[in-house]
C-alpha cells in the first residue's frame, strides 16, 4: 500500500482502486499458478500410467475449459483413450462376468498431490501479492 495522503471524500475510489490492483495481481499470479499446475498434473498422470503399449500414457493433454474474467479453469484429459480412466481407476467385473479386476489407481494420488501444492502457491501468491506490500516485480508471461 503506498502512503498517499486522501481527503476524506476520496476514500471510496482510493480503496476502490487498491482493491482493483490488488485482484488484478492475484488473478494474473492464479492463471500463472493454474497453467504450471495444471502441466505438472499431467506429468504425474502419464509417469504414473499403466504401459502395455504406452498409448494411453501418450495421450493425456490439457486444455482451457473456461476463460472468463472471473474463472479460469483448465482441465486434464484423455484425449484418445478416456474411457479407460474410470475402468483403470476404479476395480470392475470382467467382460465374462467371471472374475474381476483390479483397479490400477494413477489419477487420484497425483491430483492430490498437485491439489496441495496449488493451495499452498494459491496462499504464497496471495501473501507475496505487489499490492499487499511484498511480492516480486514482475510475473513470468
């Protein structure tokens, strides 16, 4: 916060305008923050996949599934082989119905991971924000 003097009438935009540059930097840190997570997601996933022939580890990808001013969101997905995540992810009976299979888990671990470190970059971002008296100068584009 800077140490501008503000007359008593002026108090409403000042803090106002704060308020807007301090959400301008968060926001801009989130999106950062939220692409670098949301590719390290994608790493685990595919390290951590069953390879029989190493396909389905190829195939997982990252898109942008909203963009607005408000929410950015970006999903990790299959884009080939995804209607084996859930019979991987979870146990099933066999085709024959003689026997079943077991679930070979490797989305849940590595989303719990990267959701920790989100939450904790979410709380550095919003502890080192520029606007909030600390923070660095500029943001990685």
């Amino acid at each position: 916060m800077s140490d501008e003097k503000v007359k008593p009438n002026e108090i409403s935009s000042a803090v106002a305008g704060t308020l807007n540059s301090w959400t301008a930097d968060i926001q801009y840190g989130i999106i950062n923050l939220t692409d670098e997570k949301a590719e390290r997601l994608k790493e685990l996933i595919k390290n951590a996949s069953p390879k029989r022939t190493g396909k389905y580890a190829k195939s997982w990808k990252v898109k942008v599934t909203e963009n607005t001013f408000s929410t950015y969101e970006k999903t990790v997905h299959n884009a080939k082989h995804y209607s084996r995540t859930h019979l991987l992810e979870k146990p099933h009976v066999k085709r024959n119905h003689k026997g079943s299979v077991a679930a070979q888990v490797h989305i849940q671990p590595a989303a719990e991971t990267v959701k920790a470190e989100y939450i904790a970059g979410i709380e550095k971002i919003i502890k080192n924000s520029q606007s909030a008296g600390g923070g660095r100068k500029t943001y990685k584009k």
